[in-house]
C-alpha cells in the first residue's frame, strides 16, 4: 500500500491511498485503503489521513476518519489525536500498522505499531525526513 | 516558514532479515524520495494539495517495489486487483475505486471519479466500464509480474493463508 497526505500554500489538505491488495486475497476481498473514512480522509478542518496495514482492522475501526473526529470533537492536535488511534485504539482491537497525517498548519505526524513502514516527509520548514523503519 | 507539507508511504510489513539488502534500501528510499520531491514541487509552485498526493502516489504506483499499481501482489487466482481512493478536505469531494485490473494507475481513475463522475465509489465490472468510457488503456498481465512477488504468492498459494505487503514470512503473525 501507498499513501500522501499534503497541505497547500492555500491551507487545503488532501489524501490519496493506493493498494495492490494482499499476496493470495480471494472472495474480492477489499481492505481499508479505498474506503472513504476508514484508510483515507480529509477534511480542512482537522487534517488529511492515509492508512496502512492489515486493512479489516482499520474498517472496523474506521481509522482515519476517528483521528478527525479526535481532532474536531475532542480538540486533541493532530498528532495525540493520531497517537490515540494508533497506538491505544487500533491496538486494542488487534490492528497492526500506521498512518500518515497532516493538518491544515502543515503539522505532520507519522505513527505506526508495526515494523517495515517505508516513510517520507517535508515539513513546513522544508526539512526532509526518509526512513524505512524496521 | 513555508505552510505547504507533505508525506508518502510505501506500505506496512515485516521485513526479513536477508531481504532488505543495501542495495535494496537503497531503492526504497530513492522512490520514496522521487515520489516525494514531485508532490512537493507542485505545492512549491502553488499547486494543489490534490494535485500533490495524486502525484505522489501515481509515481510509488509506478515502482515495482510498492504494493500498488505496478508493484501488486498476486491474488489467490493469480491476477492483479488494485483499490484506490483519493479526498479532498477543502469541500470533502471523494473518489474511490476497488477491485480494478489491468489499469496502470488506479489512483488516476480515483481521481476521476471524484472530479467527473457523481459517484463517490466504483468497484469491479462497473469500475473497469467507466475506465473505458474515460479511455484508460490496459497494461498487459506482464506489466505487474514480478519475480519476488511471484514467489510471494507461490509459497502461499495453495493455503488459506495471506500476507501483508512486504511480509515474507509464511507464518508470521500476518498469514
């Protein structure tokens, strides 16, 4: 799976998921990532979210978007409010993997609860992170 | 300070230890960085936050390494399906698509979904009908082999089990 989240020069944020699905899937099974919601959302008011990994964790759990409404009804910043899903509520429903986020003040936050994430950054002091973390 | 920002991802997995060669890491994170320069460089010349992502990930589509679009793991039945959606958090427009083959970026197609159709999500038959309409053309089967991929789904193939992206171990906690 592939995934960007960004923030523009006009403060708008956007996210985008992309899945080849999983090695010997069968029954058209689907997973997280082109579900509005669950593996990808946005929305200027909180932030842009793009998941991955084991994908039925992050339906049930509709991830991405509960990291908004963390945001937007509970006011947490961006990346407690990510923390929060990935960390304490997505683990406790047995989900492994991450997200990547971004807000509409260009904060980024990256958090995963699983090894091999491939991830890549820009902030908006232009600082450039790359990383695969094992 | 600049306002802009953007991050890519290229999937979650196990990594054996063996598999991740240097040269290998290597190649990760030159695509990662080509793929995030091009998002970049839009929001640097006042593009879109669309724009960005949607290029951002056509380029990770277009890498054998990443599971999505040219990199995709082998079904059960030996065929390629792809899943894709895209949002746009200024007016919360969306476009999705699922169990696509053949098409060389589904995030494109995402993308057109939410910009030219009324639908938010297309699956299967009707997801490849309105490719057409829109005049995608189909890669070949031999677009998205992959020798690595292929003996990924080989191990696996005549079991129940499945694995996560760059998982390559037959019984690890994801199969």
């Amino acid at each position: 799976t592939v995934g960007a989240v960004a923030c523009d020069f006009e403060g708008n944020v956007a996210a985008a998921t992309s899945t080849g699905g999983m090695t010997n899937k069968k029954f058209g099974r689907i997973g997280d990532s082109p579900m509005i919601g669950a593996g990808t959302y946005a929305n200027n008011n909180t932030c842009a979210v793009s998941c991955t990994g084991t994908g039925e964790f992050f339906i049930r759990g509709v991830v991405a978007y509960d990291v908004s409404c963390l945001m937007e009804y509970k006011g947490l910043s961006l990346k407690d409010a990510a923390d929060e899903v990935v960390q304490k509520r997505l683990i406790s429903i047995g989900g492994d993997g991450g997200l990547i986020a971004v807000d509409a003040k260009g904060n980024i936050t990256t958090p995963f609860n699983t090894e091999g994430m491939y991830r890549a950054s820009i902030d908006t002091h232009g600082t450039q992170k790359l990383d695969i973390y094992k | 300070m600049k306002k802009i920002a953007i991050a890519i991802h290229g999937g979650a997995g196990t990594l054996l230890k063996g598999i991740m060669t240097p040269d290998k890491e290597i190649s990760y994170k030159k695509s990662l960085e080509t793929a995030l320069n091009a998002g970049y460089k839009i929001l640097e010349n006042k593009g879109n936050a669309v724009d960005a992502v949607t290029e951002a990930v056509r380029i990770l589509e277009d890498s054998p390494l990443f599971n999505a679009g040219k990199g995709s793991v082998f079904t059960n039945a030996g065929s390629h399906e792809m899943d894709a959606s895209i949002m746009n958090g200024e007016n919360l427009e969306a476009g999705a698509v699922s169990l696509i083959s053949g098409i060389k970026n589904p995030i494109l197609l995402a993308k057109n979904i939410m910009q030219k159709s009324e639908h938010v999500f297309l699956a299967g038959t009707g997801a490849m009908e309105y490719a057409n309409l829109l005049g995608y053309k189909l890669e070949p089967e031999d677009y998205f082999y992959d020798d690595f991929r292929y003996n990924q789904w080989q191990e696996i193939k005549d079991s129940d089990n499945f694995q996560l992206d760059h998982n390559v171990q037959k019984d690890s906690k994801f199969g």
